[in-house]
C-alpha cells in the first residue's frame, strides 16, 4: 500500500513544478518575423520555451510569476554573424602575438562574451579565435559555467601565405617560420582538404577563410585574390563532407567573385561588390554580412597618427565609406543580408551600432531587426528554435526602453536579456 501512495504525491509534486511558468508582460513585441509590432502582449515562459503569446497582460495563476516589461519593447534575442570573441583592437594590437598565452586569450574572452550577452545578443557567429579558445568557451557557457551567447566558431582563419589570416605576417622574417595547414596555411588543394579537417577534428562549426587581402593584416593589398578556384572548391566540398558551410572574409571584387563562385554561404565585408557579384550571390543565395561597424570604426581609427602601421592606414581610411555604400547597392539589388559588425575590431558589447548604420544606409528598420533574429536564424539552420518569439521556441528575449521602430538607437540600451529562460539581466 505505501508504495504507490508515494508514486501519486511525486507525480502531483511535478506537475505542479511544472505548471508553474513566468509570464512576461511586454508593453511592445517586435517577435521577429511580423512586418508590425503588437502592444499588450503577454509572452508565456515555462523552464527553457516560450508556451504562449498571447493578446493583452494575462493574470498569472497560482505559483506563476510575472516579469513587468509593461514600459518596455520586448524582441527575440539578438545574433551577431560575424565576431571574434578573443581579440579587441588596440593601439598595441601586435605585440600581442608575443606577450598574451592561452589563458591570457581564454579569460579576455570571458569577459567579452558576457558584454556580448548583456548588450542583447544570445547568440553569435566567430568568425577567427586564438588557441581555440572558443571552443572551451562554447562547452563552458552551454555548461552554465559562464554568462554568454550560443557560440557557431569557425576557430581559426584559413588563408594562404602572407594571407589575411597568416598568423606571422608583419613579424620579423627570423620569427615567421612557415606555418601549414595545421595553423590554417594553404597553399595548395591538399593543404585546403587537411586544413579543413583540422579545424573539424578540433570541434569548429564553421569554415572562415580569407579570399582576399585584408585591412588589418600587415600586408601592402586589402584587395587581392588569395585563393586559387581549385583551392577555394576543395575548402568548400570537403567542408561540405563534415557538415560545415564556409564564410568568406572578402574587399576586393576577384577574390570574391571566385569565392562565390565555389560556393561558400556568407561574404563578409564585400567592400567592392560589383553588380556581376551580387547578381551571382542573388543566384546561390550566397548571404553578405556588411559588418558597417568594422568599416566605420577603421576609418575613424585611421585618423589618429600613429594609431595603425602605416601600410595599414591608407586601406582603413579607404574602405569605411565604400563598404557602406556598398551595403546600400546590394540591399537595392536584393542581395541576401544577414547582421554581423566583426566585434573585436570595434569594441564587444557595441555591436547594436550596426543597426542604426544599416537603416541610415537605407534598410528599413524592422528588415535590420529581422536580419539579426529570424533572416540570422534561417541562415545559420536553427531557425525551428530561434529567432522569433512564438510558441515553442526557445525563450530568448529582450527588452529595450521606447520604440525601435521610431529610433534605432533605443536597441544599444538593452535593460532586459533572458537566454533559455534564464535571466542575465534586468536594469
Ligand atoms: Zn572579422
């Protein structure tokens, strides 16, 4: 007799557990994917998913609790595709290379990915790591170990030598060495199949490579071609073979046709994107992330002497204006656009300037909020629980103070961020 006696009051102590849930009451919801906001909305939040949304502020039942967003514009979390959580720009940036170790890299990055978190991202794409640590990142905050976003990495770059991405370029010839496809060095197809590998083996999500010059890279060209076609089809099939898409840091109009061409899912940048490129991405659906905020930020920084080495100043006082000019053509032309801004030039926890940047460019406003949740949900395959606030995804959310639609800039003051129903923070 006492035996099932007990399993009934354990069954009736879990449903009740269970039904208690916390209702949200958002004075505004943007939900991502309706063309208008709705007012009155009571969004329903039970362990880590959203169970309703519904009209009007819903009185809670017994044991439920409310959140008051009643003053407040409520919209799903943020994705950013295109950051590099161990690295922020500095005056000093290369010395780095010589003075930081792992550890230096691992608790920096800590750092950044709850700015990133808390400025209302929750979920990010890194596009370049150091050491990997992005990977021990993405374990420690899917663990709850530490705050920060959902992480896609592609850890380290793949270029070829004296590439964007070649980790010695700029060092004194008797510190270069010859680095290969272990440390992300291509230069033919078989390193582009083993450097692939790699990067799988290690546990990256994500294939980033360099198909061009690049502004920061201590190299006299922003702009030329790195890659061969036949390099660029043997990164993108045998990342195809693991399940991985590949993203394309790109300026300059060759390299990136080329990249396109080989079928790689995202350019980044695109600084010189003519009209036979977009036309030829519009045809794959190959994605362009604009990162407005790197162009900016470079251009800004070019004016301080000093500040850059000097073959890197003239290419980040040019690129600014073009990219954003650029961003304008491809939105006109119908080019796929995803958000990304490449924090870690400009500072993590900024990265909703970008916003304000692309609805000056000419986006309006609720695509560029659709391009960093639902557009950026779809195109990273996660969209079945991401990027919108709807029943059954996961409750990640935010609040801002006003109206977004009437100011853009309301969304780089977010005061409420929940990541699968968890509350990270709320002033
Ligand atoms: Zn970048």
């Amino acid at each position: 007799m006492k035996k099932p006696a007990f399993a009934l009051s354990l069954s009736l102590l879990l449903a009740t557990s269970v039904d208690a849930a916390t209702l949200i009451h958002a004075g505004r919801l943007i939900d991502g994917i309706s063309p208008n906001a709705a007012t009155q909305v009571t969004i329903t939040v039970d362990g880590d998913k959203i169970t309703a949304v519904e009209r009007g502020f819903t009185k809670p039942a017994k044991g439920d609790s409310v959140i008051d967003l009643r003053d407040k514009t409520v919209l799903p979390g943020l994705m950013d595709m295109h950051v590099h959580l161990t690295a922020e720009y500095s005056k000093d940036d290369r010395l780095n290379d010589f003075i930081m170790n792992e550890a230096d890299y691992a608790l920096k990055a800590v750092k950044y990915a709850k700015r990133t978190l808390e400025s209302g991202f929750t979920v990010v794409r890194d596009l370049g790591d150091a050491f990997n640590v992005t990977i021990a990142l993405r374990k420690a905050i899917n663990r709850g170990d530490v705050p920060g976003p959902l992480i896609f990495t592609a850890t380290k770059i793949l270029s070829s030598t004296g590439g964007a991405g070649d980790p010695t370029n700029g060092w004194a010839y008797h510190l270069q060495d010859d680095p290969g496809p272990v440390e992300g060095v291509v230069n033919s197809v078989e390193d582009a199949r083993k450097t692939v590998r790699q990067r799988y083996k290690e546990g990256a999500d994500w294939i980033k490579i360099t198909a061009t010059g690049g502004v920061l890279s201590v190299a006299k060209s922003g702009q030329n071609p790195e890659l061969t076609d036949e390099e660029l089809r043997a990164i993108v099939d045998t990342a195809a073979d693991y399940g991985m898409r590949v993203a394309a840091h790109a300026h300059g109009t060759e390299g990136m046709q080329r990249a396109v061409a080989a079928g790689v899912a995202s350019i980044e940048h695109g600084t010189y994107m003519d009209d036979e490129v977009m036309n030829l991405m519009k045809q794959k659906g190959t994605v362009y992330v604009p990162t407005l905020m790197a162009g900016e930020w470079v251009g800004e920084q070019a004016k301080i002497e000093g500040f850059f080495p000097e073959l890197v100043r003239p290419k980040a006082a040019a690129i600014g204006p073009v990219i954003k000019e650029t961003f304008a053509r491809a939105y006109r032309a119908g080019v796929p656009i995803v958000f990304g801004t490449d924090s870690g030039v400009s500072a993590h926890g900024d990265n909703a300037q970008e916003f304000a940047l692309m609805v000056h460019a000419g986006m309006p406003t609720m695509e560029a909020l659709q391009a960093a949740t639902s557009v950026a949900a779809r195109f990273l395959g996660i969209e079945e629980t991401h990027g919108s606030i709807e029943i059954g995804k996961q409750a990640d959310l935010i609040a801002v103070s006003g109206d977004p639609i009437e100011n853009i800039k309301v969304m780089e003051r977010v005061t409420f961020v929940m990541k699968g129903g968890e509350i990270f923070k709320d002033h």
